[in-house]
C-alpha cells in the first residue's frame, strides 16, 4: 500500500535533523524541535527512523533509495 504523508513531505530530509515529527489526535501534524533553530534556519525532518541515523552513511543512503536521491546533507558529507 501506499500511504501519503502531505505535510511532512514537503519537509527536507537531514541525517541531522533540526525537528521530529510525528500524528497527534485527530492525525494533527506535530513537529518538535531536536535542536535550537533560529530565524533563518531551515527545519529539516529524518525520513529514516532514529535506529537508522545512527548507522553508517552507507547504511543510511541504503535506507533512503525509497526516496529516490541521494542524501548530500551535512552529516553525509562529512562523512
């Protein structure tokens, strides 16, 4: 099946996230902060779980050809 998450999936992905995200009540949408984010800062959710971001880069990208891309962000490409 196939499950569309509207809201959440017009948020970045990072293997260092900013937030987390997951359904409240009445499938609400909720975002917490993982991080300080200032003004200006891009808020950026995992599309893999936390057991998966704390594996290896090549792990990780394994986990996101769901996706179709290749993660490139800060984690990834220090690395």
């Amino acid at each position: 099946g196939m499950v569309m998450f509207d809201t959440a999936s017009m948020m970045s992905h990072s293997c260092k996230p900013t937030a987390c995200w997951h359904y409240g009540m009445g499938d609400q949408f909720v975002a917490r902060a993982r991080t300080l984010i200032r003004k200006g800062d891009e808020v950026t959710i995992s599309y893999v779980s936390d057991l998966d971001l704390v594996r290896s880069t090549e792990e990780r990208q394994d986990r996101l050809e769901g996706w179709r891309f290749r993660c490139s962000c800060e984690r990834c490409s220090e690395e």
